[in-house]
C-alpha cells in the first residue's frame, strides 16, 4: 500500500513540476483569494478598493518565475501604499505577504540581484512601517508584535529558502546536462571501439585466412600441373587435385564476400570519411555541450584527393574527442582551408569551464594524428593558446604520397 502511495506522490509531483504556470495561477490565485476573505468579516466593512488594494498585493506572484524583481519591487509598492492609506481597520498581517516575493527573487534570480533587491525591499517595508505609526516595540525572545525584527527574521528565512532551493535546481541542471554529455560521450566510445574492432577483425581475417587460403590455391594447381603431365598418374588423382583448387578458390571467394558485407555495414554505420561529411562529427560534439563554429575555405580548383580527405576527416574527429574528453562543453573553432599545394586544418577551443574534471587520455590520437601528418609530409603544431585552452593545426602537403591504407 505505501508503495503505491509514493508512486502516487511522485506521480503528482512530477505533473506539477511538468506545470510551472499551473502552479503560479494556483498561488497567486489562491493566495489573494484567502487575503481578501480574510478582510470581508472585518466591522466596520472595508470598502471595495480597500479589499482590492489589500488582494493585490499577492495577484503579481502569478509573474514570480519570468519577472521576480518586478514582481518584488510591486508588491513591496503596494505594501507601502495600504500601510500609508490604513484603509481597513484592525490587525493587519504585515511582513507575511512580502516573504513570497522575496523567496522568488532568491530563488529565481542571481545572488548580485537578490540580496540587494530584499535589503531594498526590507529597509523600505520597516521605513513605512516606522512613518505610518504602525512601528511597535519589540519583545525580548518574542517574534510579536510585529517590528523591525519580525521583518528581519522572516525576511532573512525566506532569502535562505529561496537561495537554497536555486542551489539545490542548480545543481540538478549540472548533473543532467554532466549525464547528458556523459551519454553522447560512452555513445561515441562505443561506436568508435565497434569501427576499430570491426577493421582489426577484416585485418585479422584477411591477413591471417588470405594467406593459407591463397597458398593452398596454388600448391594445388602446381599439383595439379605436375600430375597432368606425368604418365602414370590417374585420371582420378588429377580430378582430386583440381577439387582441392576449385574449393580453395570457393574460399576465397567467400571470404572476399563476407569482408565485402563487413564493408558495407561499416559504411552504413558511419559516412565515407570525407570533408563533406563532417557534419556527423560536428553534431556529435554539439550533442555534447560544445559550441561548434565550422568554417571551409576550399578553392574551387583546388578539390583535394580522397587520401587527404580521409587524413582531414580523421584529425577532425581525434580532435572534436579529444575537445568533448579534456575541455567538456566549451566554445569549438574548426577551420579547413585548401588550395593547390596544401590542406590545413584547424581545432580551437577555449578553456574548460570551472569545475570540469578532463577524462585521462593516453596520448595515442595525437600519436595518430602526427602519423597521419607525417604520411603526407605536413606539420602538426599542437598545444596551449597564450588566452587559454588548446589549439591544433595540422597542414597536409597535397603532393606528397597518398597510401592507401590511411582510410583503414
């Protein structure tokens, strides 16, 4: 029974907290119709603009989320106005009303504008409370009658609760958005970890069964040519041998086919490796916090060879890692520029956020990155900015030699 109690409880809150607009009609609403009822039983009968003047007074806490310092800077207006105009007769409550406000303005806005903003509000409220004669001695160990210190202790309880609960919503956005990066970082090791296992295993099969296979192939047409031209050989013993050929080449043939399968579902996991195809990459950093400014600066005459596309595409994407492992959700520059004799790329990104705990690399993508370089007799220059963070640039020579197995 109690579990379905709380899953009851949770259920409704979080229907609540999916309607924040609902529960600002609900307060502000609900707040001022008890205000007023509370005055309509007072003799003699309060006129309507008095019981209108006293309800207003929580009618703006209906803006208390988009608009917390207006809504504090009114209702604190309106609080002086009836203390000025005494319009009902009797006790009047008299700080109660402006700790709502004051609790949205801590909760709602920063630290800077809030504590001012409910000082301002406090020394206000207790100045009309001084010049309207409702000022009153306070007690000793005693919140009544209401004084200077009534205001002060409540003003003070609500300021804590609202600030405390900013802390606490603060903290939550933090861990979702830590949660969030974290997702679409394991989602990128993920995939990264199947292309690198799905190209050692084709590696490993062709390497390792390629071999025999092709050895066993032709061994036995050597065989089978020897064989052939000797005189006492059997027909038959001719006929085995070529079996063993025609089933070697079957092999391969099959192998061929499967590396050919394995291929193809590694170009449907991921874009063929090209300049045009950064986007993936781009976005996947986006979807990890990082603000991404790509910027491609190509001569028209200039289309660079598919071997230094692949080498760009893969220093691309070491490098937009390297940005979402070590600097976390910070601003990305990308830039590609190309023209007849070279490529350069470009990664700038500034300076992790404070607080933000960089994942431990191992040093191996600048490691293949600088290979890569190498391979086309650039230059790769990486390290520190003078105003903070990192930048990389690496520059691929376009009439250097353009190996094959870059793309692998």
């Amino acid at each position: 029974m109690f579990t379905h109690v709380k899953a009851a409880l949770r259920a409704a809150q979080q229907w609540i907290a999916d309607r924040p607009r609902l529960t600002d009609v609900a307060l502000g609403a609900g707040l001022t119709s008890f205000d007023v009822v509370t005055v309509l039983d007072r003799a003699p009968q309060p006129s309507g603009w008095a019981v209108a003047l006293w309800g207003a007074q929580t009618f703006p806490l209906l803006w208390r989320r988009t608009r917390p310092r207006t809504v504090l800077v009114v209702t604190t207006g309106l609080y002086i106005a009836f203390q000025v105009l005494s319009p009902i007769r009797g006790r009047i409550p008299g700080p109660f009303l402006l700790m709502f406000g004051v609790y949205a303005l801590a909760r709602y806005a920063s630290v800077s504008a809030s504590l001012p903003g409910t000082l301002l509000c406090l020394v206000s409220a207790i100045a009309a409370d001084a010049l309207t004669g409702h000022w009153q001695t306070p007690r000793l160990g005693s919140l009544e009658p209401i004084s200077a210190v009534t205001f002060v202790f409540f003003f003070a309880l609500a300021w804590l609760l609202g600030f405390g609960r900013r802390r606490i919503d603060a903290d939550a956005e933090r861990l979702r958005d830590l949660n969030q990066r974290l997702q679409a970082e394991q989602e990128l090791n993920a995939h990264q970890a199947v292309v690198a296992e799905r190209a050692r295993i084709a590696r490993d099969l062709h390497d390792v069964v390629a071999h025999h296979v092709s050895a066993i192939a032709v061994q036995a047409r050597a065989v089978e040519d020897v064989m052939a031209t000797g005189p006492l050989v059997a027909a038959e013993a001719v006929e085995s041998v070529g079996l063993i050929a025609q089933t070697a080449d079957t092999a391969l043939v099959e192998m061929r086919r499967l590396l050919g399968l394995l291929s193809f579902r590694e170009r449907q996991l991921t874009p063929e490796p090209s300049l045009e195809h950064l986007g993936p990459l781009i976005g996947a950093a986006t979807s990890s916090g990082c603000r991404v400014t790509y910027v491609s600066d190509i001569r028209a005459q200039a289309v660079p060879s598919a071997g230094l596309q692949v080498s760009a595409y893969r220093i691309v994407q070491e490098a937009l890692t390297n940005v979402v492992k070590h600097a976390g959700p910070v601003d990305v520059q990308v830039t590609v520029r190309g023209d007849d004799s070279c490529l350069t790329v470009e990664v700038e990104n500034d300076p992790p956020p404070p607080g933000h705990r960089a994942v431990p690399g191992t040093g191996r993508g600048l490691i293949g990155m600088r290979e890569r370089v190498a391979a086309f007799d650039g230059v790769l220059q990486a390290g520190p900015r003078e105003e903070g963070g990192w930048r990389l640039c690496a520059v691929l020579r376009a009439k250097a030699p353009q190996p094959a197995e870059l793309g692998a």
